[in-house]
C-alpha cells in the first residue's frame, strides 16, 4: 500500500510540472522586471543606455530618489493618493460593513432586489457613465476637487465591498447575537463590538483590494483631476514620463516609478497571509 501511494503521489507531481514551470518563469520575469527598475532608479541617464549599468561605476544614484521627489512633485502626487486611499477605504468600509451585515441577516421587503442591484453594478463598466458624469460635474462646477475624487472612489468600490463580505455575515452563527441580546445589547452594539470584529479577516482582504485599486486608479482622475495640485501618483506618474522627452532625467523618472509601486509592494509582503486567509475562508463560507 505504502508503495502504492508513494507511486500515486510521484505521478500527481509530473503532472504538476507544467504547471510549476509556468509558475516559476513568471516569478523569475516579475523579480528580474522589478530588480532592473530598482538598478536603473539608483543609476545615471547614461549608465541606464550601457550595458554595464549593474556595474555602479559610479556607485549608487540615491540622489535620484530625492530629485524625483522634490523636482518632479512626487510629493504632490504621492500625498494626494494617499489621502484619497486611506479616506475612500475608510468610508467604503464603515458603509459596506453594515450594509452587508443588514442584508444578510435581516429578511425584509426589497432585501434580495437590493443583493440584485448590487451584484448587477459590479458588471457596469466606469467608461459608460463617466461622459453623463463629467457634464453633471462641469455645470456643478466641481472639477478638480479632492472630495469629488474621494466620492467617486467611494461609490465606485462600494458595491464590490458589500458583495464580498455578505457571504463571512451569512456564514456567522447566529448565537452570537443570541447572547448579546440577553446581555442587554442593542443590535447596533452587537454588530460593532461583536459582529464587525468577527469578520476581520474579509475586512482586510477588502481593504486590501480597495487599496490597490484606488492607488492605481487612473481613468477618473485623468478627468477629473487635471490640475497639479490633486493629481494622484497615477496621472502624475504619466505626466512625468511624458516630461522625460525633454528633460532626459530617466534615473529620476525610475526612482519615481519605485516610489508610486512600494506601498503596494509593502503592503503584499506583510498582509499577503491574511489576503489569501480573507479570500479563501469567503470562498469556502460561501
């Protein structure tokens, strides 16, 4: 029997190598892409044309980093992300959360047409109401406004919060809120000291999405945002790629490049356990 699963187990494995070599070439094409920007941000505009850049002749360029910062308003663009980012995720939990608590454990008149409703906005495309959007916009006269920004973050990632945390409410045990009842707590305390901290793990994972997704958000704030002063990293980081026809500051431009994607980056190192623990504990709730 032993040699019988030993030989088993062995074939499972062959038939799992393509599937390992795909996985590994793109690993090794996404750290070699990655290493080369992080090179050619600590080198010069001529080092980055030679094929001896990795050699750092000239040693490390960290000035690169500080021009791009400074000169290139970096700084702008990088503050203003993440303002818009931690004030959109922010709210689009504090309104998903209970939304998705409601629908998912109160039955009422309209509660499966709202669940509708939500999932059909998730298929809805931004480029199909952006042109009636931009003309509400313009006769308000509200372009170039952070908080209009940060409103349409919000209402856009919405629907895509309350839907995936309706399914960690559902699968909740009801006896939780049995036994706050009979301690004399009203159904709001129970959904914020009892309910919200349960589903933690779906809270993350969304937040975690909803941050990637606004920090790399590009198309409504190409519209809406067209002055320098509220321009996130996105259109920013366009703007001075463009800018590099001229000015030829290409080991600037790279440092730029590092400092728009590290949030991200950081933020999957450290949170990429819980990523996968939110999405597949949804996924087996479900």
């Amino acid at each position: 029997m032993a040699r019988k699963s030993v030989t088993f187990e062995m074939r499972n494995q062959k038939r799992l190598i393509p599937s390992y070599i795909v996985i590994v070439t793109w690993v090794v094409f996404t750290f070699v892409l990655i290493g080369w920007v992080i090179f050619a941000s600590l080198s010069t505009s001529q080092e980055i044309f030679s094929d001896h850049m990795f050699r750092f002749e000239s040693g490390f360029h960290f000035e690169n980093y500080a021009r791009a910062w400074r000169t290139q308003k970096v700084s702008v663009y990088f503050m203003n992300s993440v303002l818009y980012t931690v004030i959109s995720c922010t709210a689009i939990i504090l309104i998903a959360a209970p939304a998705a608590y409601v629908l998912s454990r109160f039955r009422f008149k309209g509660n499966l047409l709202i669940q509708n409703m939500i999932a059909s906005a998730l298929g809805i495309p931004a480029i199909m109401i952006v042109m009636p959007l931009f003309g509400l916009v313009s006769r308000l006269r509200l372009t170039n406004n952070r908080w209009l920004l940060i409103f349409l973050y919000v209402s856009m990632n919405v629907p895509f919060a309350t839907f995936f945390l309706l399914s960690f409410f559902k699968n909740l045990s009801s006896t939780y809120e049995e036994a706050a009842a009979i301690d004399g707590c009203s159904p709001t305390g129970t959904f914020w000291r009892i309910m919200l901290p349960l589903v933690q793990p779906g809270i993350i994972t969304v937040t975690v999405f909803n941050f990637i997704t606004i920090w790399n958000e590009y198309f409504m704030s190409m519209i809406f945002a067209n002055k320098t002063t509220v321009r996130p990293v996105s259109v920013g980081l366009f703007n001075m790629i463009q800018a590099m026809r001229y000015t030829g500051d290409w080991g600037g431009m790279f440092a730029s490049v590092v400092i728009v994607f590290a949030p991200t980056f950081i933020l999957y190192i450290f949170l990429s356990e819980r990523i996968i623990q939110g999405v597949t504990a949804g996924a087996i709730k479900g």
